[in-house]
C-alpha cells in the first residue's frame, strides 16, 4: 500500500499510479468525506454539459443571449455618451 506524507500546510500527493488509474489530472475536483478514522479522496462527477443536454435550441439560446449582450453593451455605452462607430 502507497503512503503519503502531508506537507506542513497539510497537503498530499496522489502517488502516479493511482492519478492514472482513476483519471485524475491537474485541475480534477475530488470529492472528500471521513468515515471513522478513514479520509476518502473520490473524483466528482463531471457537471452535466449544459448545451448538449439543450440539443437544437441551444443555438437559439445562444444567439438571444449574444443579442442581449450586445443590446446592454450599446445602452451602456450610450448611458456613458459614448458615440457608436458603427
């Protein structure tokens, strides 16, 4: 069994063998819980992806969104007396 040594802020490093062999790469959320005396270190699950899940209309969603966007970005800067160049 691999041991750990933590670090005077109490950090730990995953050995190698066990990033690889669930996955985890700089920048992976795990999930942390004690069950008695044991700290279980799990990768979360990946958030669920928002515009695969919309389908077709995320492209509408999109494009209002944009539209939207641009309409408070042109009030803004006419609030500011900004002169639009275009």
């Amino acid at each position: 069994m691999p041991k750990v040594k933590t670090s005077s802020k109490g950090q730990i490093v995953i050995p190698k063998e066990i990033r690889e062999a669930l996955g985890i790469k700089p920048g992976s959320i795990l999930n942390i819980r004690v069950e008695g005396k044991r700290i279980i270190l799990e990768p979360a699950p990946a958030p669920p992806d928002v515009f695969v899940e919309l389908g077709e209309k995320s492209g509408k969603v999109l494009q209002e969104s944009r539209r939207i966007d641009e309409e408070r970005i042109k009030r803004l800067l006419r609030d500011l007396g900004v002169k639009s160049s275009g």
